[in-house]
C-alpha cells in the first residue's frame, strides 16, 4: 500500500521536478513522502492564483511525482515455491452485504475457518455502500465541493469503528496505520482534483500492481479519469480484504491477503468490459504465491490492473468475476458465491411470490437467465469456470441451513432431471421498444439485415432480441426505449431511399415493451413447451407482440406490453410451477353446506397436496353482506376471524374479478354454496370468461329451459367444466351414473326414487301410532328440516331434482310441466295473490326462477304463488318487478312457528293414509320420477310394498332406481345417505376432485 505524507527531507530536482524519497521501513511498503511546501498548505485557503504564487517559479506546470520501481525488500530472493493447484482449493466470495459490518465479518471468518477445504481462496467486495461512497467524493471534489473531505471522514470513521470492533493490540494499530496513510494519500489527490491543478502523478509500481514499471496517469484541470477513479474507489475492498484477514489470523495463523492488482491482468475492450489475461495472470499468480505461501488467502475482488499496470476494475459484478477468474486460475474444486438470498429463484420472488429456490442449474441456464435479468450471476462470471467444468454455488451467509444453487455442467446420464419441468426459470427485461423494419423489397435481398444492424452499431444501441419472419418481409427487434428514437432516426436516414420508392414500407416503433423470457435446458428435448407457454399467457389475455427462439431452445422469448410483463411472469411460472391442477377457489355462501366444506378442504388440503399433486386455495369466501379476499390462499383454520375481522361489504363483482384475475393460478372455481337463483344466473358468463364452476345450487338447471339449453351448449362447446352432483343426490353419485349409461349407449327408460333425505327420514319414522306432527318436529328438531319444515314438504325441492334428471336424460321440460304433490295442508299454506296483468311474466319468470321455494298453479284471472318462507323472502324475490307495489297485493301469510302450532290439527288426516297403507301391507314414501318415454315426470306420495327397495330405507338415505335397456329386469340402485351437511359438501368436494382430474391431477 502506498501512503502520501509530507515530508520536509523531500527535494526539487535539478529540473526542477521535484523527487520524494521513501520509506520502507514499514512492512516493506514503500512510504511516499511529499515535499512540505505542497503538503503542509491547506489548499481551501487559496485560490488557483495565489496557489501558483504560493509554488513559485520553481513549480513548473506539470507536477511530477517519481517513484522507485520496487522495495529493496521485494528484491531479495525466496525459496521457489510452487503453487499447488487442483481440488484442494475452494473459492468464497463475498460481497458487500456479508461484510457489511463487524458481526458479519466475524461471521464470514467463521464460515471460512470452519470449511474443511484443505486450502480456501477468500474474495471479498468493499464492505456494504463503502464504493458507492467512494464514487460519491470524487464526484464531489470534482465539483468543486468541499464536502468530499467529511464524506471522507465518514469513511474513515466507518472502517474505524468496524476495526476496533473485532481487532486489538498490534493487529489493530497495523490496520489503523495503513488506513489512515491511505485516507490522507487520498486526501491529497483528492485536493489536487478539487483546487483543479494539471497534475501529473507517477505512482509507485506497488501502487499499480506490478513492480518492475512506472506508468503514469492523469488528472487534468480538476478532471477525473477512469483509471484514477478506479484507483480510489478500488481501497474499499483492500480495506474489507485486510480486515477479514486479520479477524480469520485469529483463529488461523496461516492466512496472508492479496492486492489482486498485484495479480489478475485485463485488457479493457470497450462497452465498459475487460478480458482477463489468464497467461500473465497466472505467471504472476505464481511469483505472487512464492513470496506469500499461504492455505488461506484473502484477496480483493473488483480490481486488477491493465498490461500497462494501470489499475482498474472488473466493472459490472466484478467481485463475482474475480472469484471466477480465480477459481479456474487456481483449478479449485467449487466456487461458492455468498449472497443474502438461499440461491437462485425460478423467478424474481418480489415479482412472483409462489418462485422457487433452484437446487440446480446449467452453465448454459445461468448464463441465459443473467443475461435477461434474473439476479443469478453476470454471463461472463460463468466464462472462467466452465472451462475447468468448476460448479459455482449461490448460498445465503444468513441462512447456512440452505443447500444453495448449486451451477454446473449436467452429467448425460441425469435420468432424473426429464421428471423436473422443461423450463428452470424466468426472467423479464423492462423498459424497451420494438423497432420493426418491414418491406417487400427486404425479401431475397442479401445484406439487408447486415445494413440494418449496422446502422443500430453506429448509434451504439444494444440489441436485446431479434426476430424475423421467413419470409424476410420485416425484421423487429428490441432495443432500450431511451436508445430507440436515435435508432428509429437513424434508420429512416439511411433507408430513406427504399422508403420514398416503396420498396420499405415502414420503420415503425413500438414502445412501452418488456421481455419474458423462459430457460431450460430440457425444452429442446420436450415436445409442448412453446405450446404451454403460449396457452398459459393466451389464458391471462396476454397478447404477444413478437417471439424468438434459437434452435438450441436453451430460451423462448417473447415480447408483451410493459403493463402487462408481472401478469405474463405470473401466468408463465405458475404454469410450470405449479401444479397443472391448483386451483384458485372462491366459495360462495359461508352457511351449512359452505362452512362445512371449508372445514373438509383444511382438513384434507396438505394431505392432496402432497399425495396427489392438487393445491387447492381458497382466495376468497363471501355471504350477502361480507367478503374476505386472500391473494395468495386462506388460512381455513381461521376464516370465520378473518371474515368478521377483515372482512369487507361484499361485492360479486369485484370478488369474481379477484379469485379469477390472480394471474398466478392457472385455473379458477367458483363454488356455489347457496340456493340463490341470481348467484345461478351469472353461470353463464363466468363459463364464458374461463371460470370452473362446481355447485349444489339447483336453480341454474332447473330453472327457465332456455337459459339452461344455453348454459349446457357454453359448456360443451369450451373447454370450462360445470360439475353439480350435489344437486340431486347430495353425496351420492347419480348424476355421473346417469351420465356413465347414456355416454357407454345405454338407453334410460324410466328413473325413480326418494330424493330427500328430510322426507326419507319422516316417512320411515312415520310408522304405527306415532303422529305426523310429531315426527315432522323430531325431524325439524334434528335439524334434517328447512327452518321451515313447508319448504321440503312443499315436494318443490323434489320436483327440481326430477326436472335436472330429467333435462340430463335430454326431455325439455319445465318445472311447470312436473306435476307435484304438496304435502302442506292447504289451510297452512301462504298465498300472495297478484292482479292478471303480471300473469305471464309471473308464472314464466318467477315459478321458475325465484330465490324462494316456490309452486305456482294457475287460475283464469290471478297466479297464486304458494311460497314457504317467511314474507321478506317473498317481497325480496319481487323487488326488481316493474311497476308493481308488493304491498298491495300481500293478502295473507302464515309463519313457520304458527304452521307447526297448527299442524296437529292435521294428525287425523295423515292417520288414516297410514292406515290404509298398512291395511294392504305397504309403506308411505314420497318419490319423485321420470318417464323418458313418455316425456313425463312426476312427484308424489305412493304406497308400496314392503318388499319393495323404497320399503327397505332407513333414517334419511336416498334411493334412486335406473330402469334401461341394460338394466330392464333388475333396475341399477344408487342408495345412501341424501341429508345433511356433511354429505353435502362431500358431494361438492368430490366435485372439485373430479374437475382436478380432468385438468391433469393423477388418478
């Protein structure tokens, strides 16, 4: 290291170019002691002038500073010692962050000691902002600004503290020394740059890296130039470099650190990067070792010097690139990059949060994914080591628990990799246009393309992409948006010609552009990715605006418009990422039936997860009045704390928008938990838009027949799936057996059964003295019965499953045209009578499509509707009626609590059907059925025989006997249970199962 300081022994030559002396007592560093007529003046106190004056004739204009080429020191001979090479040596670097501060030094010494390579090359970077402070002050004494001395101070103080923090006694006053001859060495040069004097310095060689030259640089009129700023901001990591040094001499005697200027030689080749020198690196390398044999060396990353000894950096990464270039000069066994993440991600994690860590890379997918931006390594880092086939790892100082990134070249016999996705990674690139250059005079015209790309050299523009069509008509092409005016002026000027006579029709710009790019080196060997790609970007309606791919498939490229680049990141990763069968779900209607299900997916979520490769999240739950949004999924451990915690006004609209515009989950579900004949009427456009839907609610299919034809006919022309097995059979498989005979060509003739599991449950406890009233409350009391029992005895939720049957056997039915018997004594039913005018409109709309449950019958001047819910169901079903004022037309209503008060009244009545029944040997069961031949379908109470299969029920099981062509003799019998919540939700969950199994879970 090479200090200035002042010092009065110093003399002017006989040219009058003064020549300091040095001081080599110190470590064999040569001391370069300044002239006290320069030094011992504060330069702020003097303006250029009096600073001339000051000088004197015996200053010339140009200032020189000689120095010797070497220390006697260096001079005297050592034992040749030879470097040894090979395996034993592994390479650490670390950069800023890791030797941020003290406790993290100490951490990296540890971490060095404790790896039991037999010989270790440490590389470290300046500690963390160290460079960027030095960047700073030069700027600010070459404007002139006098704060670059306290900016200077601040470093100083920094590396001060951080020093007598983990150093003491003599390693500590060394350390210090050397720091501040450093500190005042800058000051001086700084001075100089500041007060705006020509000056020429000719360093000591040991400042330039080499000891057998003196090359000369400059700073003129206050002007910095690069290698003098590469000079001053390069103390940062010989400064972190000696430091840790000393820490790990400590715990290891055998350590020595190196001034990699002293070793690693560039030659600078433009576009602000340099080429390493591996022939003279190694040469000097090698003297460098015989003079400090070490196991353990701590050198400076960023900074070499030139062929010239000019010092200079590594540019770009260049802490990385020296661990590298080490790496191969050293033929160590690995490379370990310490970093503060746990490795390389498949994505940016601050873009996808669902980005994975990847255990490994290639050398070719490393290099393709830094080159479009993902925060792996520079391209060039990987040149070096992939020569000598030397693995790089990427590894989390702060978390050494994590195995890290390990890149590297696969081995051909890697069978297990072809299980892993084709595509590793994805990475982006913002902030660019699209150039096109298009014309029919470009096709078959040779050097065209050449005439192009030589003009985009001339502007000096980077092209990122390129992308031409077959028929050469146009060439496109992705650049900078701040380089691609001057591109786009360029070419109209030198194309000027072909466009004034046609034969180029347009340079055309595109702005506002980023990049996707997908890597892996699988995708060449695997059919369908450019096909999953597509399809998963065309899902998230992304257009692609232009594509490239090289015949190595190492990467797909396409560009999207710039507000839609996170989206197309998104929709891309997941699609490879994630499961093919994650499913983003949104539950609608929290009640029984919906809470019950959320209990079983948290019960059985990480057991499909893992087992079956099906991700189910739940990303948003709403009732009438409240919704709760996740972005990522629910906790359903604790859903109903979010809901009445967080929970906001719900709204149907932004809560669909929000489950199905994720962008991150290939596939979205909308579960219908209600019974709400609106919910079901938005069936249609969620299928339309891409959305799965699974419910139990019946209104959609059994409600007006038009609108049902035209959902089924969405549904079979997309590639959407509508799965509502619940709707009939609760749990119970009758619509998927239903479907299985009609698809394998089996003719349907007649179905019939008991399809509620309520009435089920009364008529098989109906039976000897026990009266209907009291059956009907034990079963209300059970909780088998609606709130109020007269909407299952009503026989409307029968007839709504006979007409789903019914339309899946392919009859046209209305509900209307079922025939049903209610079970509710006339006297106890509730009426609202409406005027003749609202007739049609009426029966049609509201028979049919109301969220009561309701049976409609016809007279010749009114419509009774017989509902069986309380009133403000009622007037809530009417309210979007025009014109019409729901209280004039309430004539009368009865309450739940006032129908079973009254119901005993009734007892004498149901008594003697059951008499007779018994009288002939059979039992009373209410059965709904389908006549296919006939087109008919019916709902009613029937007596049959106790050898019947609807005698042999129990509790509240369903019953559902198929009578076809295959089964004529001995009818097919679904039966099970058909009540209750938890059948239910299996019903619908087993329903989300089938539709994972369509789109790819494993069977």
């Amino acid at each position: 290291m090479v200090m200035l300081s002042s010092s009065p022994s110093s003399s002017l030559s006989s040219n009058g170019v003064f020549s300091p002396y040095y001081n080599t007592n110190n470590n064999n560093n040569p001391r370069l002691l300044l002239p006290t007529y320069l030094s011992s003046f504060n330069p702020f106190q003097l303006n250029r002038n009096q600073l001339v004056a000051r000088l004197g004739t015996q200053q010339p204009s140009c200032i020189h500073i000689n120095a010797s080429l070497k220390a006697t020191a260096l001079e005297t001979s050592v034992e040749n010692i030879e470097l040894p090479k090979g395996d034993m040596w592994s390479v650490h670097k670390f950069g800023g962050t890791c030797v941020g501060t003290s406790d993290r030094i100490k951490n990296v010494a540890e971490i060095v000691v404790n790896d039991n390579s037999e010989r270790k090359l440490v590389v470290v970077s300046a500690m963390s902002k160290v460079t960027d402070m030095m960047y700073d002050l030069i700027q600010r004494a070459e404007s002139r600004d006098d704060s670059f001395l306290s900016a200077l101070d601040a470093v100083l103080e920094k590396h001060t503290l951080t020093a007598k923090d983990m150093l003491e006694g003599d390693n500590l006053l060394c350390f210090l020394s050397k720091l501040h001859d450093d500190i005042n060495n800058l000051k001086a040069m700084l001075r100089a740059i500041y007060i705006g004097i020509k000056c020429r310095l000719s360093f000591p060689l040991l400042l330039l890296c080499t000891y057998d030259s003196v090359k000369v640089f400059d700073t003129i009129a206050g002007h910095v130039t690069e290698s003098f700023a590469d000079f001053v901001v390069g103390h940062g990591e010989l400064w972190s470099a000696q430091m840790l040094s000393l820490v790990i001499k400590k715990k290891c005697s055998d350590c020595a650190w190196m001034d990699t200027r002293d070793v690693l030689v560039v030659n600078p080749t433009g576009s602000n990067q340099v080429d390493p020198d591996y022939v003279e690196s190694e040469r000097r390398l090698d003297k460098w070792f015989a003079h400090n044999p070490s196991k353990i060396i701590v050198a400076t990353g960023f900074i070499a010097s030139t062929p010239q000894n000019i010092p200079t950096t590594l540019k770009r990464d260049g802490s990385d690139f020296s661990a590298a270039i080490m790496g191969a000069l050293f033929r160590a066994r690995q490379v370990t990059i310490w970093t503060d993440v746990d490795g390389v991600y498949s994505a940016d994690p601050r873009k996808v949060s669902e980005a994975v860590i990847l255990p490994t890379l290639s050398y070719q997918e490393a290099w393709e994914m830094s080159y479009f931006g993902a925060n792996v390594l520079h391209p060039r880092t990987i040149i070096p080591v992939m020569q000598f086939d030397i693995p790089i790892v990427i590894r989390n100082v702060f978390n050494l628990t994590a195995p890290g990134t390990k890149i590297c070249r696969p081995s051909p016999d890697e069978t297990g990799e072809h299980l892993q996705a084709p595509v590793k990674g994805f990475a982006t690139i913002d902030n660019l246009a699209l150039v096109n250059v298009e014309g029919t005079g470009m096709a078959g015209v040779p050097g065209t393309a050449n005439a192009i790309f030589g003009v985009v050299k001339e502007v000096g523009a980077n092209v990122i992409m390129i992308s031409q069509a077959s028929s050469e008509h146009s060439v496109c092409f992705a650049v900078p948006e701040k380089e691609v005016d001057a591109v786009a002026e360029a070419l109209r000027a030198r194309f000027r010609e072909a466009l004034n006579a046609g034969r180029l029709s347009q340079v055309a710009v595109v702005p506002n552009c980023s990049i996707l790019a997908a890597v892996g080196q699988k995708m060449a060997s695997t059919p369908g990715v450019c096909a999953t790609l597509f399809t998963a970007l065309a899902k998230a309606n992304i257009n692609i605006r232009a594509i490239a791919q090289g015949c190595s498939e190492y990467n797909i490229t396409v560009v999207v418009k710039r507000d839609d680049c996170i989206k197309a990141l998104r929709a891309a990763h997941s699609r490879f990422y994630l499961s093919r069968t994650t499913l983003a779900m949104g539950i609608i209607g929290p009640g029984l039936i919906g809470a019950t299900l959320l209990d079983q997916l948290r019960d059985q979520a990480a057991e499909l997860k893992e087992n079956f490769n099906i991700d189910l999240r739940v990303m948003g739950i709403t009732s009438s009045k409240k919704m709760i949004l996740s972005e990522l999924g629910m906790d359903l451990s604790k859903w109903q704390e979010l809901q009445s915690e967080q929970g906001e006004a719900a709204d149907l609209q932004k809560f669909v928008q929000h489950i199905h515009g994720n962008n991150f989950i290939p596939n979205t579900v909308l579960v219908d938990c209600t019974a709400d004949s609106l919910i079901a009427s938005h069936y249609y456009d969620w299928l339309r838009r891409g959305i799965h839907i699974i419910t139990p609610n019946k209104k959609a299919n059994s409600g007006p027949l038009d609108q049902y034809l035209k959902l089924r006919d969405l549904q079979r022309q997309s590639y959407t799936h509508y799965f509502y097995e619940a709707t009939v059979g609760a749990g119970l498989p009758i619509i998927s057996t239903l479907r299985g005979l009609l698809e394998t060509g089996d003719k349907i003739l007649s179905i019939e059964g008991i399809f509620s599991g309520t009435l089920s449950y009364i008529f098989n406890k109906f039976k000897g003295k026990r009266n209907f009233s009291d059956v009907v409350d034990e079963a209300k009391q059970a909780g088998y019965t609606e709130p109020d029992p007269r909407d299952d005895l009503s026989g409307t939720d029968v007839a709504r499953k006979v007409i789903i049957l019914a339309r899946e056997c392919g009859l046209k039915l209305e509900i209307l045209d079922i025939p049903t018997e209610s079970l509710v004594p006339e006297p106890l039913r509730v009426s609202v009578t409406f005027p003749k005018n609202v007739h049609d409109f009426l029966s049609i709309k509201f028979a049919t499509n109301t969220g009561t449950s309701t049976f409609i019958y016809g007279k010749e001047d009114e419509i009774v509707v017989f509902a069986f819910r309380a009133l403000g169901d009622i007037r809530s079903s009417f309210c979007e009626l025009p014109d019409i004022e729901m209280g004039n037309y309430i004539e009368a209503t009865s309450s739940a609590e006032q129908y079973m008060q009254q119901l005993p009244g009734f007892d004498e009545h149901w008594a003697k059907k059951l008499q007779a029944a018994e009288d002939a040997g059979e039992v009373l069961r209410y059965v709904g059925s389908v006549d296919v031949a006939s087109c008919k379908g019916a709902v009613k109470l029937g007596s049959y025989k106790k050898d019947h299969p609807f005698a042999q029920l129990s509790g509240s099981d369903n019953i559902i006997l198929f009578t076809t062509e295959r089964y004529k003799e001995q009818p097919l019998i679904v039966r099970g249970p058909g009540a209750g919540a938890q059948v239910t939700a299996a019903g619908v969950f087993s329903d989300i199962l089938r539709l994972a199994s369509h789109l790819g879970a494993p069977s």
